[in-house]
C-alpha cells in the first residue's frame, strides 16, 4: 500500500499540522537567522549545558531582545530546548541545521533562490509561465539567466544542482566506462563536471557538450583550467529547436538531472530526436530522481518541493517526475529499457535505453 493512501492524523493532530503550517515560512526564516547570526554555532560550543539569552546575546553579538525571539520560535520548531535554569540548549535538529551538508545546500537553494519567487505560485500555475522569475530577470526561463543570477543565488544554485549529481558520479563512472566508449554526448552538460569526471577517469575518451551557448561557454572555460580542451568539445543549441542539429554519431548520448527541466510532450520530442539521430548500437542514459523511488519520505518531500521550484522559476511546466511517467514517455520515443539501477548516490535512478 502507498504511504499516501491513508490518512495518518486524527483531527486534533490535523488542525496543530495546520497551524504550523500557516508560519512555516516563519519558522524557516528564524532557522535561517539563527544559524546565520552564529546563535547555533554558539549553543553548539556550550554544549549540554546551554547558555541564558543574554550569554548567548553576549557571545553572538546579537541583541538580547534579538536572540530570545528567535531562541523562543526555535523551542516552538524544535530547533532548541530550554532547561530548567532557563538555559537554552541545541536540539538534534539544531545540530543538523548547523552541521549537516544536505540541510545546508537545501536551506540555502530555498532561501536564496527560491523563497521571494514562491509569492507568485499562484499566478504561475494560471498562467503556465514561471511568474517568479521576475524577481532575478526578464529571461522566458532561469537556464538563460544562470550566468547573470545575484552571486548569492547562483552559487546557492549550482551548490544544490552539484550536491546530488556529485555524489552519484563515482558509481556511474564505473558503469559507464565498462562499455569502453570513446565518444559521449553530454546533452545539458550545465558546468561541464560529467564532461570533466569522464576525462579525468578516462584517457581516451571524447566528450560533446550539448548546451546554450551562454552555459556553454561557462563549461568550456572550466575544460581549457582543467586542462580538457582537447577532449572536451562544445555544441552549442537549443535542444527545443528543431532547426538546430544534434552533434554526429556518438557510443553513448548522456543526460543527468536533464529531462526534469521539459514538460512531458517537450521530453517526447527530445527523445525522439535523439532516437533518430544515434546508432543502432548506441547506449543512452538518463540519470534522473524519480520521487516515487525514494526510500525515505523526506526525500519524496524535497523532490515534490523542488518540483515547485521548476513551475515557478525554472520555465513553468516541469517537474521530478514519477517514474512510470518517464518510463511511458521512453516507451512512446521508441525506445526500451535495457537496465534501470535505482538507489544510486543519494536516490538518483539510472535508466540504460536502447533504440527499439
């Protein structure tokens, strides 16, 4: 049975979910002062036995009046405990706001990129366009504007992209390389850290980035500091645009966290094209997070959360798909399924097609 399909809380747990729900964008922002302020890191070097409001105001450099209300809305998000001597001290959750890197990056993705573009969720799903985007720029989707995002939020974005696909990339090296290819297309390359990994682990290996020119130009630059501009070669395109060709034949066409940035029709026509386009014997793969392969129900929560971020700022009408719906689109491009592995990294799914 789904975890979804029953009702876990009675009426009175409800209606507390309901209001802690109705501040959460509240309680987010305290989080985040508080461990931007270093009032976290202070309770974490007092250890078990805490400190009073005004210690920690003293060793913070915060106000007192600052730090006891935000002390007070972390004991309400369980962020903090308070003793019997009025001592405040870091929960477990507090420790994991401060220490853990996962926490960090998502935070971080939220706060920065996310949280001011999130005001116009309903006027995006009106309308099909991602309205939140004005708040960074006037481009018709974020991957035209990645280069020309506010610092802050383009680091807090390629720090959330790299987080997952990093931590995937050691056992996907091994899989890949056991087909001995000497040629890769990387289809939305982004930075270019596949194309840098696969020659870094590799030799012989040559690698096509398919990306817009603008990104494109950012991969580049870091294959010509790496030392790769030999074996790392550019294509600029819109892979929407059909007048636009596919780069010449290749042993395996690659795309990670790609697909999740179209709409399903968009990601048939891709597919399509890129049926026509290789060799019987090619392999293609598609590393995606599919939030119905997760293990765990916090990660079905930020993969349906950051499908949010995509309706809003990314282009409108993409999302972490479910994986019978990718698979149905594969299905439909002509392709088949020759391997799925899940689980890999931090849940992402690898899917090896061939052509049908």
């Amino acid at each position: 049975m789904s975890r979804y399909a029953v009702d876990p809380l009675t009426a009175l747990q409800a209606k507390e979910q309901a209001q802690k729900l109705a501040f959460a964008p509240i309680a987010f922002q305290a989080a985040q002062s508080l461990r931007e302020l270093g009032i976290l890191a202070v309770l974490d070097a007092a250890g078990p036995t805490g400190l009073s409001a005004q210690q920690i105001a003293e060793r913070s450099g915060v106000s007192e009046y600052g730090a006891k209300v935000l002390l007070d809305m972390g004991l309400s998000a369980l962020v903090v405990t308070q003793d019997g001597d009025n001592n405040y001290v870091l929960a477990r959750l507090g420790h994991f706001l401060l220490h853990d890197a996962m926490t960090r990056v998502n935070m971080d993705f939220t706060a920065d990129v996310c949280y001011r573009a999130m005001s116009h969720l309903t006027e995006t799903i009106r309308s099909g366009r991602p309205e939140g985007l004005r708040e960074f720029g006037d481009w018709p989707t974020i991957y035209e504007g990645l280069s020309r995002l506010p610092e802050k939020a383009r680091k807090s974005w390629f720090d959330f992209d790299h987080f997952y696909s990093d931590k995937a990339f050691p056992e996907l090296l091994q899989r890949i390389f056991a087909e001995r290819p000497k040629t890769i297309v990387d289809i939305g390359g982004n930075t270019g850290k596949w194309s840098l990994q696969c020659c870094a682990h590799d030799e012989d290996v040559h690698m096509t980035i398919v990306d817009l020119p603008r990104q494109l130009a950012l991969a580049l630059d870091n294959a010509r500091e790496h030392g790769f501009e030999a074996r790392i070669h550019g294509h600029p395109m819109n892979i929407l645009d059909d007048s636009q060709p596919l780069p010449g034949e290749a042993d395996i066409w690659w795309m990670s966290q790609f697909l999740d940035c179209f709409s399903p029709m968009e990601i048939l026509r891709i597919l399509r094209r890129i049926r026509a386009a290789i060799r019987p014997d090619a392999s293609v793969y598609i590393l995606e997070l599919f939030w119905d392969r997760q293990h765990f129900e916090a990660a079905a929560y930020s993969l349906n959360a950051t499908s949010l971020y995509f309706t809003c700022l990314a282009n409108g009408n993409s999302r972490f798909y479910h994986s019978k719906d990718m698979l149905d689109i594969v299905e439909e491009a002509g392709f088949v399924v020759a391997e799925q592995v899940d689980d890999i990294g931090l849940g992402h799914t690898l899917l090896r097609l061939r052509a049908g």
